[in-house]
C-alpha cells in the first residue's frame, strides 16, 4: 500500500517497508528512541510483518516508521482470561524535524487497520514512557486507554504505561476507535 498525504507543512507518502528499507529504519531509531534493536531484529519483523509495517517518505527520504508484530496472548479487556490474536506496536518514531505533521497519526492508523484487515488482530497494544505526553496523547486519538503501569520497564528505570485499544468488528481506526 501506498498513500500520499498533504501534511501539515510538508507533503509525505506511507508506504509498506522493503528490506532495503533497514538502514534508514536503524539510522531513524537511533536518533529518536533510547531503546535500540539489533539489525536482525528489524529484519525479522520486514519480513514477518510486511504488510503492517510502515514508512513514511518525504522527497525521498524515509523519515518515520512503524513497526508492529502480531502476537497470541491474554486479553487486556475480556474479564475471564481469554486468548486471542493481538497487534503489538514495538517501535514507532518520526524524525524530530517531521514531527506534528501527522505523519506519526499516518503511521499509527495505517498498521493498526493492517493489523486488523491482513492478520485479524482482535486489539493492539504497546508500551510508552510515563514521560512521554505527546505520543500518549496520540495514542489516546486512537483509542489507546491505560491498562497499566509497567514499573522499571526501561532500562534507564523509568515506568511504562502499557496501552491498549480493542478493535471493535465494524469500527473506524483513523485516530478514533469508538465509532
């Protein structure tokens, strides 16, 4: 999939990760995230999870991703202990100077319909610093709630809040989950 979106100030395209694609992904996650993963790691998730995997483009150049991998395990919503297939977001990020264009929203809606529609997840979750406001303020757009504070999760020490949103049969992603 490919998508050309007129951001805020500058024009950018969404598309599906290539494995060529790797470097730009470690050379983007390493300017922006403390934590880092090995080359393999992202190797592994291009070709397990092409279809939900995302870059965003701007005149040529990779400037954003997102990173997602599909996972069986516990419910975050269902009462009784109940398995099921679930999106999990392990690493998204955006170039500082291609932030609050919408390019991280961009991301973000992208896979989590691709994580639905191509592999069937039920919810999706992710793990973000306590810290970190401005992406929990996104992910609250789509419908993200706090399930948890994850204690010491990063290596640094600090708390996480591990979110999660359900992803209903006939709802819209598009930074709102409830319709």
């Amino acid at each position: 999939m490919e998508q050309s979106v007129k951001g805020k100030r500058v024009p950018f395209t969404i598309r599906n990760v290539r494995l060529d694609d790797v470097d730009s992904i470690i050379k983007i996650n390493r300017l922006t995230l403390p934590e880092n993963y090995p080359y393999y790691f992202f190797v592994e998730h291009v070709k397990e999870y092409d279809k939900a995997f995302y870059v965003a483009v701007v005149d040529g150049e990779i400037v954003g991703y997102i990173m997602p991998r599909i996972e069986y395990g516990f419910s975050n919503f269902k009462a009784i202990p109940t398995l099921v297939k679930k999106g999990h977001v392990v690493s998204i990020a955006v170039l500082e100077k291609f932030r609050n264009q919408g390019i991280g929203s961009a991301l973000l809606d992208a896979s989590i319909k691709s994580m639905k529609e191509d592999y069937g997840a039920e919810e999706v979750y992710l793990e973000v610093r306590v810290t970190n406001y401005p992406a929990i303020s996104l992910y609250e757009k789509f419908g993200f709630t706090k399930v948890k504070v994850l204690k010491h999760y990063y290596a640094d020490g600090e708390d996480a809040y591990l979110m999660a949103t359900l992803l209903k049969e006939n709802s819209k992603v598009s930074g709102n989950n409830s319709t």
